[in-house]
C-alpha cells in the first residue's frame, strides 16, 4: 500500500489498512471495538480521502503550467466578480460539509481560486 494516509483520522487509517488487508468489516469491527456500520463508514470516509487527495494532486501538476489569453479591463472584472462568488459558494459548502470535522486544510480547487483572485485584484488595480 503507497497511498498517503497521514491526512487520515487515527480510526480512518486503522479501517484503511485491515480493510486493504482484505479483512472484512466484521473482523475490523471487533479488532477496533467498534460497530460494523462505523468499521465500513470509516474505511469509505478514508478512501474517499485519498481519493480526492491523489485528484486533487494530479491536478496541481498539470494546471501550473502558465497560460496566455488576451482579455480587456471590462472582462477582467467580471472574472474577478465570477471569483469572488465562487469563494463565496466553496466557503458555505464547506461549512455545511465539515461542520464540527474541519481539519483546517481548505480544497485545492479553493485556494487556487482565492490566489488566482489576488493576482486578477493586483492586475486590475495596476490598470484601473
């Protein structure tokens, strides 16, 4: 097993590695202490995790190459505005998706939005 698990819970990374094992969530279940239904919650949490994790990484390679694109002050704005929004909506859904679990590490998708919105407001102040 490669994956990084260090972004997982004590309980997620147990469940992770006795399922990959090929335990069964039963067996997990007694050697954890804990219900079956948790055992299987905690190893789906987990995967999902990684999962996003590896997307999210794969991502970050490919997108850091530079771009060019012609665009006027008028449509900057709009993108900075369309931005601005975005954050807004990312922010709320991750308020109402971690609740009490926020681990204070924000999606990739939002810090590339919130760095992309200060270096779109510095141009359009250096040009305004």
């Amino acid at each position: 097993m490669d994956k990084d698990i260090s972004l997982l819970t004590e309980k997620q990374k147990s469940a992770y590695i006795l399922r990959s094992c090929g335990m069964k969530f039963s067996e997990i279940s007694k050697l954890m202490k804990i219900s079956e239904n948790s055992a299987r919650q905690h190893f789906l949490i987990a995967e999902k995790k990684i999962k996003e994790y590896e997307n999210s990484n794969g991502i970050k390679e490919k997108d850091l190459m530079p771009l060019t694109i012609d665009i006027n002050l008028g449509e900057l704005k709009v993108i900075i505005s369309g931005l601005k929004n975005l954050k807004l909506f990312m922010w709320e859904n991750l308020i109402r998706k971690f609740k009490s679990h926020w681990n204070e590490e924000l999606p990739y998708e939002y810090t590339v939005a919130e760095k992309l919105l200060e270096r779109l407001q510095d141009i359009c102040k250096e040009n305004d």
